[in-house]
C-alpha cells in the first residue's frame, strides 16, 4: 500500500509538472503570437511613415527646399530667399534610409496593400515579422514591375521593327476610294443600326396595338412615313448603283 501510495504520489506530480509547463508552454506560444502581432502592426505604421517620408522628401525636392542631386552637382543649393537648401545630412536622414523609403512607397503604390499581406504571410507561418521582409518584398515587386517595363519596351521595339512604312499618297487615295472616309463608314453603321432595331419591332399590327394609350399623342405618322419613304428610295438607288452590293464585295 505504502508503494502503492508512493508510486501514485510520484505520478501525480509528474503529471502535474507536465500539466503546469504545457500550460506555460501555451502561454509563451500565446505571448510570441500577441508579440508577433504587435510587431507587424509597428511595422505597418513605421511602413506607413516611410512612405509618407518619401513623399515629403520628394515633393521638398522638387520645391527647391532640399538639395537634390542635380543641384548637388551643380553646387546650387540655394531657394528662392537666398538660404541654403537643406541636404538629407542636415534633416538627420541617410540617403539610404530615403532610398528604401521610396522603394516601399513604390512598390506599395504598384501593389496595394503588399505591406500587409506580407506582414500577415508571416504571422500565418509564426515567423517574426522584420523589416528585412518588408524590404524584400518591396524589392521583388519593383523587379517585377522592372521586368514587366522591359517586356514591354521589347514588344514596342520588336512592333516599331516591323511596322510597315507610311501609306504613300496614292495609297491613303486607294484606302479612301475603297472604304470611305470616317464619316462614310458612320452612314453605313446607322442605317445598319436602323435596319438592326426596326427588326426588333413586333409586326405592325401588334405594334400599333401595343402603343399604351397615354403614349398615342407623342406618335407622329409624318416623320415616320418619311423615313419609310428614305429608306425606301435608298434601297432602290442602292441596288442600282452597286448591283445588291455585288460591286462593293468586289
């Protein structure tokens, strides 16, 4: 009995140990997670003001308020007032922490909300989120954007190799002759389109008795009877002229 309360009491308080470090075991991995996640929204904030720093940075720039480096070169850095403009070193920035400014800002604007899928991708997979992530996310969208500009450089260039010359005079002349000016082609697309919507009327008869009665006084017989007469006199100088439009396929 006495083992038997020994070996009893030995399980129990192994048992209870292992209960206690899985319970602090949880714990740490719930403080990890809720510091992981605090991370990333700090990540997403200080991303934030990165790229509002570019912005500022830029727009400060293009007002002649920050040195940039075209007027490094040239050693004007004078504003408007005759003051000196101010350069990164004297904002307390380094031009690489502006460099990847606008790296995330553009690769940000490129790509909405890349900054917190990223994040989030790392959270999912209990990684720590970094800025290092961040910076390599921003770096391969812009290689992607960098690939897809050269793609399309390529397919202009290849285009602008094989673009046949100019038409000549003589054949604009041709083109013209044969299938009309803009303003030609428009009459030929509205009396198709006339044709097109006519024949989605119901038959005359149901037509007229569908006209609800409130609506009778807005039909005027006048100008339909002339339209009838256009598109009558048409079809008959048509045929004349091109022979059912045997010429015109021709």
């Amino acid at each position: 009995m006495l083992e038997a309360r020994e070996a009893a009491g030995l399980a129990y308080d192994v048992a209870k140990r292992a209960a206690r470090l899985k319970s602090a075991k949880v714990a740490h991995d719930d403080l990890i997670a809720a510091a992981h996640r605090a991370q990333a929204d700090a990540l997403e904030i200080e991303a934030a003001a990165k790229r509002r720093l570019a912005d500022e940075y830029d727009a400060a720039q293009a007002r002649g308020e920050v040195a940039s480096a075209r007027s490094d070169r040239g050693n004007q850095w004078t504003v408007s007032d005759g003051n000196g403009a101010a350069s990164a070193a004297s904002l307390g920035l380094s031009r690489k922490s502006i460099h990847d400014a606008r790296h995330l800002r553009d690769a940000e604007t490129a790509e909405p909300g890349l900054v917190r899928r990223t994040l989030d991708a790392q959270l999912e997979r209990g990684e720590e989120p970094t800025r290092s992530a961040l910076r390599r996310a921003a770096e391969a969208r812009l290689e992607r954007s960098l690939d897809r500009l050269q793609r399309v450089q390529n397919s202009v260039r290849r285009l602008e190799e094989t673009k046949p010359p100019p038409p000549t005079p003589e054949e604009r002349a041709r083109q013209v002759a044969v299938f009309g000016t803009p303003e030609d082609r428009a009459i030929c697309g509205r009396i198709d389109e006339i044709v097109e919507r006519i024949g989605e009327q119901p038959a005359p008869a149901e037509a007229v008795r569908r006209i609800p009665p409130a609506s009778r006084h807005a039909v005027d017989t006048a100008p339909i009877r002339r339209a009838a007469a256009w598109l009558s006199e048409f079809s008959n100088l048509f045929e004349q002229e091109v022979q059912h439009g045997t010429d015109a396929s021709e």
